[in-house]
C-alpha cells in the first residue's frame, strides 16, 4: 500500500489513472493530458506499473496501460477507518454547535 500511496501523491500519476478510470489508453494518448516530455511520462507510467495501479501490455507497437483497482481498494479501506473517525467527530462537534445556540436562544 506504501508504494499505491506514494504513487498518487503525486498529480500527474493521479491524472493518468483518472483517464484510465475511463479505460484503457496507449502510452501517446496519457502523455497527451499531461505538459510534461515524454520521458516524464514513462517514469510516471513506470512508477504506476510498480505500484501496482497501472498493467500493460502490448499491442504491435503500442503499449496499453489499463488500471488495476485492487490497490485502489486496498487504499479505500484504509482511508475508510479514518473518515469513520472523522465522521463520529464531525457530529459530536454539530451536536455541541446545536447545544450551544439552544443554550442561547434559551438564555437570551
């Protein structure tokens, strides 16, 4: 999971795997989104493979990149612990925001 994370950290990789969210997608057509060389693109599209986010495979002359969602979800899952977390806090703190202009209203 540390190499998915390290992966989408950066905003070229997450535009590429927003694009193949869509479907697959040669090497041209991802470089295509992107203001970077395209040597920058295959260290990006590398990054991807090695992570695990990205397979490719090859068509005649053409590389195509497909994404892979298990680490995806592997990441969803762990996020999803926090955001319950967050959750349970966000409520307690509308829960007291509520309390307090009640407490207000019934004072003023």
């Amino acid at each position: 999971m540390e190499a998915a994370l390290r992966a989408l950290a950066d905003d070229s990789r997450r535009t590429m795997l927003e694009a193949l969210a869509e479907g697959p997608a040669t090497a041209g057509e991802l470089a295509a989104l992107l203001p970077i060389a395209r040597p920058g693109v295959s260290r990006h599209l590398r990054v991807l493979r090695e992570a695990g986010l990205v397979e490719v495979r090859q068509e005649a002359q053409r590389r195509i990149y497909s994404l892979r969602p298990e680490p995806l979800a592997e990441v969803n899952d762990w996020l999803t612990h926090y955001l319950a977390s967050w959750d349970q806090r966000l409520d307690a703190l509308h829960t007291e925001i509520a309390r307090g202009k009640r407490e207000r209203r019934s004072t003023g």
